[in-house]
C-alpha cells in the first residue's frame, strides 16, 4: 500500500528537495505546506497517512499544528523534522501527538526508518538525540512531556501569543484566526495576566523560551 505524505515546511528548498526524494521511492506527496495553518488545512481535506512537520514554522507553529491535526484527523501520523534537538522542543512534539522526532541534518535513509516503523504503529527517536531518554544502563526515561508554564494558557492562547511574538497586529490575528478584534484583545489580555508578563518584549521572549516561536 503506497504511503500518503503531507509536506509542512516554510523552506521551499527542503519542501521539493523532500518531494523529489520521497517520490523516488514511490511515497505519494499529495500536498504541501509552508506553514502550520496550511498543514493543519490540507490534513483535514485529504486524510494523509503522515504529515512530516516541521517545528518553527510561522503563522501556527509545528507543536500547535500537529496538536489540532491529531484531534481533526486522530488516524494521520505525525513525524517531526526539525534542526532543534533540545529535549524541551522533542518533548513539546510527542506531547502533541507526534510519532517520530527527527534532525533535518540526519541522512535521507534515517527518514524513511522512521515512516516504516510509524507505519507499523510504533516510534521513532532520531539516535543523535536518543541518549537523552535512555539512562546509564541502557534503558529508556520516563517522561511526563509537561510544558511548566505554557501549560497554563490555552490552546487558543498558544495561537494568539505566537502571533503576537511574530509580530503581527491585533487586526492582522483576527483576520487570521477568524474572529473579532475584540476577542484578540481578550486573548491578549487572558495571556499577560495568566503569564504575568505585560509587555510584548517579555511575551516575546517567553515564546522562545518555551519553544512557541524560534530565532531561526
């Protein structure tokens, strides 16, 4: 049975290098997305059987897209691709559904272990970053895949605060998110107080910390 892949990733260069590669080797791509919201659109309409996200992505990041795809479209596997390799962003990614953590730096084979294991129902763990879940003697960690503080603000401000992080206007997240302004303006107020942060440069800084936007 030939595999269906969505493509989410806001570099068009590893979008049709990963196309081209993928196809070679007779997996179907049948979509494309150069941002979460897309991704989380187009998994919706098709139905794929993977969606290979990216995590730092703009408009809705990977974390927040793979979450909702995985409560729209419960049955879609996610395989995270990213070039962070911190255990906050691997957990982030298994906490929102994901089933397999890759390095973009890893070889093209390494990606296609991981869709044959993910399409047999188990996980994947690039063996770069492996070390961190397994302890002196071999064995795996246990992780709770809890997220400290962002935990306290929800899914919807998750949204708003990487928009606001990204810069964008009151106007502009409404247009986006389809709502008022008055609702943003609601949102906005919900996360500083939920946060204890009131400015956009702390909110900022937040959002990186805790993996919501990256620098890159």
């Amino acid at each position: 049975m030939i595999t269906r892949v969505i493509i989410a990733d806001d570099h068009a260069i590893i979008r049709e290098g990963l196309k081209s590669l993928l196809e070679k080797k007779g997996i179907d791509v049948i979509a494309i997305a150069k941002n979460g919201r897309e991704a989380v659109e187009l998994a919706i309409k098709h139905n794929p059987d993977l969606v290979l996200m990216d995590i730092a992505m703009p408009d809705l990041n990977g974390v927040e897209a793979t979450a909702t795809i995985k409560n729209r479209v419960p049955n879609t596997k996610i395989i995270a691709l990213s070039m962070h390799s911190t255990k906050k962003h691997i957990d982030n990614m298994f906490a929102s559904g994901a089933s397999a953590y890759i390095i973009k730096e890893s070889a093209f084979d390494e990606l296609l272990d991981a869709i044959e294991q993910v399409n047999k129902g188990n996980y994947y763990l690039s063996p770069s970053i492996a070390r961190m879940y397994v302890d002196g003697h071999g064995n795996l960690f246990t992780s709770s895949y809890k997220r400290p503080r962002s935990k306290d603000i929800s899914k919807k401000e998750r949204e708003v605060l990487q928009l606001v992080a990204e810069g964008d206007k009151n106007r502009d997240i409404a247009e986006k998110m389809g709502v008022s302004i008055k609702t943003i303006e609601t949102h906005r107020r919900n996360i500083m107080k939920k946060l204890n942060i009131f400015n956009i440069a702390g909110l900022t800084k937040f959002a990186i910390k805790e993996g919501i936007v990256s620098l890159d």
